[in-house]
C-alpha cells in the first residue's frame, strides 16, 4: 500500500474519533432534556438524585453501561422486582439512542 492508501483511513478514523467525542457531550445535553420530558424525575428526582422515596433508586452518578443494561432489562422483562410494574412501560417507551442519552446525562452527574 502506499502513504496516501493508508492516510485515507488514519484520516477518517480520526475524524470520527473527533466527531464521537463531542457527540458524547451533545448526547449528555440531550439526555437531561429526555430524562424531564420522559417523566423520570416523578419517581428519580429533578436530577436523578433525590428519589420519591426508598424503593426508587438514585440513577444520578450511576455508571452508564450499568443503567443501560438496566433499561433494556426492564424493556425484555427480564428485570423484576418491586418497581417492575412502574419502570417496564416506563422504559418502553425509550428508544435504544434515548437510553444511551439518558445514561450518559445520569452518568456524568456527581
């Protein structure tokens, strides 16, 4: 191969890196407005750190994979439980890029 075959990649890969990372912070943005319009600080709290009450977890500061996978459990019904039957219609009602979104904004709360 020569320089110029192996600099389109390199090239691109580094645009998308670049284009990735703000994307993170865009998501985050997003993700504070779906986490109000969606209706979780109702049971989460205003910013996912004061709950209704004991049975409702703190999601503010929670590890994004972790509330990722918990959403989609929820969706699968493979999660159950206490609040099961509030938070299965609740997380059907997310897309999986929602879920992403939501994730990253609780996430980078602390």
């Amino acid at each position: 191969m020569t320089r110029f075959t192996l600099a389109i990649p390199l090239t691109l890969a580094a645009l998308a890196w670049i284009w990735l990372g703000s994307a993170t912070t865009a998501q985050a943005q997003d993700g504070k407005a779906l986490f109000t319009a969606k209706g979780c600080p109702a049971c989460h709290g205003p910013d996912g750190g004061k709950p209704l009450g004991p049975g409702y977890p703190k999601t503010k500061g929670q590890d994004e994979t972790y509330l990722i996978n918990q959403i989609k459990a929820f969706k699968s019904g493979e999660r159950k439980g206490a609040q099961s039957a509030l938070m299965a219609p609740m997380a059907m009602t997310l897309s999986d890029a929602e879920s992403v979104a939501i994730a990253k904004y609780l996430a980078s709360q602390k």
